[in-house]
C-alpha cells in the first residue's frame, strides 16, 4: 500500500467513526487536494483490490473498511467453499469407478 492511500484508509476509518457514514469520494477529494474525482477513484479501487476496504456499488457512501477478522473469516469460507467442491467431485469420480467396474464386469467377486 502507498503513503497515499494509506493516509486515505485513514482518514475513512477516522471520518466513519465520527460521522457514521463513510465519507464520499467528494469528501475524500477536498480532503487531499485531488482535481477530480478520478484520482480517488484510482486510490479506491487500488485499496479494493488490496482487500483493505469494499465498495458497495450504486450506494452513496458505501464504501466499508475491511478489517483483519473479516478477512479470516472469508478466507476460511473460501476454504470451506473449496473443501466442499473436492468432496462433492470425489463423489463424482467414486460413482464414476463405480459404474465402470459394474459395466466391465470387475465387481462380481
């Protein structure tokens, strides 16, 4: 993460916790001096793809710092998600061995 957009991470969290609301990318550029909205766009969506904060598209002030605990929880449903795919095509293949023995005649004895 750059200086930037860490001060920008910083200054949602801070502007969120006394306001209740995240602030808008309005807020966030008379804060830091940007030309247009674009630049802070740029740092936002940097900031998405680091997983530092979510935006909830076409909500005014939707932007939700991501903290370290969500983070562990999604990471151990991506997990979970992903337990459960190699069991269910585990089954698959199972039923798959299953069918092939019976059809070639192996599993009479």
């Amino acid at each position: 993460m750059t200086t930037r957009q860490g001060e920008i991470l910083a200054y949602i969290k801070e502007f969120a916790g006394s306001q209740g609301v995240s602030p808008t990318v309005r807020d966030i550029m008379a804060r830091f001096g940007f030309k247009s909205p674009n630049g802070v766009m740029c740092h936002l969506h940097a900031l998405e793809r680091k997983g530092k904060v979510r935006r909830i598209h076409g909500i005014a002030r939707g932007l939700l710092v991501v903290d370290e605990t969500e983070k562990e929880v999604i990471a151990v449903l991506r997990e979970v998600s992903q337990c459960r795919l190699r069991v269910d095509l585990l089954r698959r293949v199972e039923a798959l061995l299953k069918t092939l023995v019976a059809n070639a005649g192996l599993g009479n004895g």
